[in-house]
C-alpha cells in the first residue's frame, strides 16, 4: 500500500498587482453594468475574511493536510474592516449588488459584527443598500447570531451535509454534534436572518442516503435546503468523478418522496435550479456545477482574506488588491478612482469558463494547473 501525496501550491503569494489604466477613463453612468469578454456583468462578490476553519471536512480542509503544521495567514497579512469596507465600495460603484462574507468559518473572525455594520451602511450609487449575507458552518451561530443581526446581516447560509450524528462527526472530522448546527439554524430563524438556506455537498457513497431525511426534516421550516455536487476546488479534496452524484439523481431521489414541480430563477446568475414542493411547504435548490455548468451567466468575483481578487472559484492565480490599497515595493498605495479604474480593466479582459471546460477533459484529468483552495477563498 502506497502513500497518498496531496500536491500543494502556496497561491497566496502569486498574486499580480492589477495594472492603473493610464489616462484614467471617464466615470460610467450610476448604474451602469461593467461587462467582462463574455458579456457578463459584476453583480456579486464574495469575501472571506479568514482561511481558518474549525472543522477539518475532506472535501475542503482535510486534516492530513490542514493538520496542526499548518501555517495560516498571520494576522498583519489580513485585510483590515476598513480596508474590506474601502473595496466592497469601491465594488458597488462597478455594480456589485451582493456581498457574501466567507472564509474558512468567518465568525472565527474577531469583531465580526463591527465589519456586517461597516458594509451595511454602503449604498450602491442608485442609494440602495447592498444584499448582506454570510455563510458559516453554523457551529458558533447560535452565540453570534443577535450580534449579527442588530449589525444588519441580512440572511445566513449554513454548510450542513448530514442529519445523522455520526456521519456528521465523521465528515467535518472534528466530532463536532449535529444537534449544535441545528440549534444555530434555529436561532438564527428566530432572531430574523431568514430566510435561511442550507447547502448540503452530496458525495457519493459517502453521505447521499442523507438527501431524503435532510429534506424531511427541513421541508415546512422556511429553511431552503440545497443539494451541491461534489466539487473540485483546490487540489487538496482528493475529488473523483465517480464520487460525484449528479443533481439529476438527487432530483430523482427526492421525487420518488414528494411531488416537486419547477420554480423560475429570481435573479439572473443565479448558481441553483430551484423546485418547489407541490404542496406550498418549501422549496430546494440543486447547484450543478459540475454535471450542468453554469459559466455562461456566472456574475462573481472573490476576494481572499488577504486581498487577492479571484475571478473564478477555479482560479489558480489571483490579483493583488492588498497592493493597490498599501502600496508595494516601488508600487505606491492607489486612490479609489485608481482602484475602480484597474478593477474595471480587469473584469473587463475575464473571460473565465473552467466548468465548461471542465467536460472536455478526461474523467480522470479533470484539469492540471493548481487550483485555489475552497477554505481560502470560500464557496
């Protein structure tokens, strides 16, 4: 028996600083839509706010890898409320209607609710406030939740992939109970960030007999429960092809149980085909993101922890907006103007499709080049 190697590249440190354009260009009209080379705009972007997690789950952060060695950003290298606020600003002036705060597990963050208040006072130049969201495992919600909400977060998505007690322990590796989770899921109802959504990541012979009691157990709740594919972000999950159950047979499980009957989307890009129970009782999502590839409309960038700017969950090379905002070397710190004017050259050249491409490859070639890991920049 051989030893499994799990290649690593630190992409931390690969980030090129965004090039000024010179002369600057003329400000766009409010609202107007910045379009990158495939046509589509900036809407949404997502922001993590830490690479740490306190779960060890295989498909992100597995512990051979993540292990006690592991060498985390040190704090100085992290962006500041302030510089996290100066950018998601400077993003509404491009369009972005969206902010996700990420991570890692963001409430690991300390102070998180002052920086939640920090972005719910942007406007976008229209004068509406930006859609406020958060993602977390849930295991430190029910003690944060009032906190965030009197900040103004608007909702939360909570990672979820079992209802069965073990099969949970075992997946986020860290014995972490169940029972926890869904006490932060119901906390987070009461005090108002609703409607909640639940992302279940289904991996094939590991956790899929948990789709239809996941669905029980949230169908008449106001929880959205969605059902993800099995992804491969980063380089580190050991993902498989044949470890992905595709949304097809999650949508044909679950309406061997109960009558679905289709929903339109609500908002263009948006990455969830939903369905509604026939009986007004809920709906859920399923996100195919490797069976049904959604490139084609997909209007998110990602900002890492540090400030390295994504524009593809896929990447394996980011910006350095760190750089733009600090200065570096001879680089010297750039205003707002600067900043939006290199952020819009740069959405502008994106022409990323790596789920598309992804089909064109051998199953077991699902792509060479180093990839992001999913704990730093987040979902």
């Amino acid at each position: 028996m051989t030893d499994a190697v799990i290649p690593l590249l630190d992409v931390r440190q690969l980030g090129n600083i965004p090039a000024v354009p010179f002369p600057l260009p003329s400000p766009s009209a409010p609202g107007s839509s910045r379009l990158d080379a495939r046509g589509r705009p900036l809407r949404d972007l997502r922001i993590s706010v830490t690479d740490r997690c306190n779960f060890r789950c295989s498909y992100c952060m597995p512990k051979e890898v993540f292990d006690k060695h592991y060498q985390f950003l040190p704090h100085r290298d992290l962006l500041s409320f302030e510089e996290i606020t100066r950018l998601a600003s400077i993003f509404a002036g491009l369009g972005v209607q969206k902010l996700r705060i990420t991570g890692g597990e963001p409430l690991l963050r300390r102070n998180i609710e002052a920086l939640i208040a920090q972005l719910a006072a942007l406007r976008t130049p229209e004068g509406q406030p930006l859609d406020l969201t958060l993602t977390t495992n849930g295991s430190l919600l029910a003690r944060k939740a009032r906190a965030l909400k009197d900040a103004g977060l608007q909702r939360v998505t909570v990672s979820l992939d079992a209802l069965d007690d073990t099969i949970f322990r075992r997946m986020n590796d860290v014995d972490f109970p169940v029972a926890d989770v869904l006490h932060g899921i119901d906390t987070a109802m009461a005090v108002g960030l609703a409607p909640v959504k639940v992302n279940m990541v289904v991996k094939r012979g590991t956790n899929d007999d948990q789709i239809l009691p996941m669905a029980r157990h949230f169908r008449g709740t106001g929880v959205t429960l969605r059902f993800i594919e099995f992804m491969d972000v980063g380089m580190s999950n050991g993902w498989r092809m044949d470890e992905v159950l595709p949304s097809s047979e999650v949508l044909a499980r679950l309406r061997q149980d109960v009558d679905l009957v289709p929903l339109a989307p609500t908002v263009e890009g948006e990455t969830a085909t939903r369905w509604a129970y026939a009986d007004g009782s809920g709906e859920i999502g399923l996100i195919s993101s490797v069976t049904q590839a959604f490139c084609g409309d997909c209007n998110r960038a990602r900002l890492s922890t540090e400030g390295q700017l994504y524009t593809c969950l896929f990447a394996s090379q980011g910006h350095d907006l760190r750089a733009l905002l600090r200065g570096r070397g001879e680089s010297p710190a750039r205003s707002d103007e600067e900043i939006s004017a290199a952020l819009g050259a740069l959405w502008g050249r994106r022409a990323d499709r790596y789920s598309e491409l992804r089909a064109s490859l051998p199953a077991s070639e699902p792509g060479s080049a180093r990839r992001v890991e999913m704990h730093y920049i987040g979902g």
